[in-house]
C-alpha cells in the first residue's frame, strides 16, 4: 500500500468529495463500515486542508462507529501526524443532542435508529417511511442543520424546520459501485501510461503516485458497494 505522502492528494480530495455527495443516492440503509470509512476519508480530506479540528471531529466520528478499527502502519506509520489526530479526540468525548421525532418512520444517525444526533462531529442522517424504505440520506457537518421532514406534534423543534429542501431518492446504491470501476479505469490508465511511456523520471514518479491514489480511493469505494449490496439484500434496521 503506498503511503499518505506518496500519494496524489488533490485527486485524493477529489474523490473524497466524490463519496460524500453520493451519499444522498443511497436507497437503503448506510452499512456501519461505510459511514465509518466515509469519516475516515472526510478526516483525511480535512487534515490535508489544514482544517486540524474539523479533522478531529471527523476522526472521532468515525471511531465512534467503529472504535476498534486503526490505520494500517503501511499507510501512517506509528507518529504519524494524521494518527494522532486520529487518535486525538475520545469518541467517548462525543455529546448528543435531541432530533425531532419523525411523524411516520424513523431516523438514524451513523446507522443507529434513534433521534440522539451527535454533536459537533459530522454524522450520517438517514430517514426511513413506516415500511423502512430510505426516503433521505445526507451527510451532515456539525453545523449544517437537518433536511426539514414532519415531525411528531409534540416534538416539533425549530431545526427540524430549518435547512434546505429535501430531494426524492431515486438513484440506487449501485452508483458507488460504478464509480469505484470508473475510479479503477482510470488507474489502469495510468498505470498502462507509467509501464509503456517514456517518460522522465519525474514524470514516472507522478504517474506512480496518480495510481497509487486511484487504486486506494477505488478500493475504498468498492468496500463501500460491497456493503450496500449486503443492505440490500438484508433490510435491517439499525
């Protein structure tokens, strides 16, 4: 695996805000190892923006999902700037706020059913009708409010009301995994360039780093498909 400072992190980033404005696509329910992953990434994102805090709290995030997963030492090496800022903030740290109570079905945050958001972390946001079918996906930043849906009378809060539109969800989950085989093409491409081009050295060591990129955000996109063919096929709710 290459590591973090070998890699193309412009088409890094790209990819990342890729994933995350996909995440409204969704039909059914977020698998838990892929809104943790997506947290990882947005921390990576967000560490390479110079955005220190605002990667904390997606790092947190993301092992409140999952609090026994770490980075492979292939990729951040034990010091690693990015691992301790990983490992920077407790997720059991992480307070929760009040959502309102939908009138009809349910909502979840990070897959987990319930109307405890946490706060000042990003999070998941998914709402489901009474027969559990997703009708909203969205991930949420700390500060963006909720998508307004109807709220049980006597839950009636004014965030509820606050935000944008809501949109109809009509694209099904497979849209991740096309764009993971469209992220693998064009790694191929580069990498069919970096064996059969003469290239200079400096030129090889750009095409290398450029795959190495694909491959990794490819990857994590087609774990990602793999886990929602597995919602698919089993509607749970969690």
């Amino acid at each position: 695996m290459a590591s973090w400072e070998s890699m193309d992190q412009a088409a890094f980033r790209a990819t990342t805000l890729k994933l995350v404005s996909h995440s409204p696509c969704l039909s059914e329910g977020a698998p838990r190892s892929l809104v943790a992953a997506t947290h990882r990434l947005v921390g990576l994102a967000l560490y390479q923006e110079r955005d220190t805090p605002g990667a904390e709290a997606a790092f947190a995030a993301a092992r409140l999902v999952e609090p026994a997963w770490s980075f492979p030492a292939a990729l951040l090496p034990p010091g690693h700037p990015i691992l301790l800022a990983y490992q920077a903030r407790s997720p059991t740290t992480v307070v929760y706020s009040e959502a309102p109570r939908p009138r009809e079905g349910t909502v979840s945050f990070d897959s987990r059913v319930g109307t405890a958001r946490p706060s000042a972390v990003p999070t998941w946001f998914q709402r489901t009708d009474e027969s559990g079918r997703v009708v909203a996906s969205t991930y949420l930043f700390p500060t963006d409010a909720l998508p307004p849906y109807d709220a049980a009378r006597e839950l009636v809060a004014q965030d509820a009301e606050a935000g944008h539109g809501s949109r109809t969800l009509a694209i099904a989950g497979g849209a991740t995994a096309l764009l993971a085989g469209a992220v693998y093409a064009a790694a191929g491409v580069f990498a069919d360039d970096y064996r059969n081009s003469p290239q200079t050295d400096a030129e090889l060591n750009s095409l290398r780093a450029t795959t190495n990129t694909l491959v990794f955000g490819a990857a994590g996109l087609g774990a990602a498909a793999a886990g929602l063919g597995v919602g698919a096929v089993i509607h749970g709710r969690w």
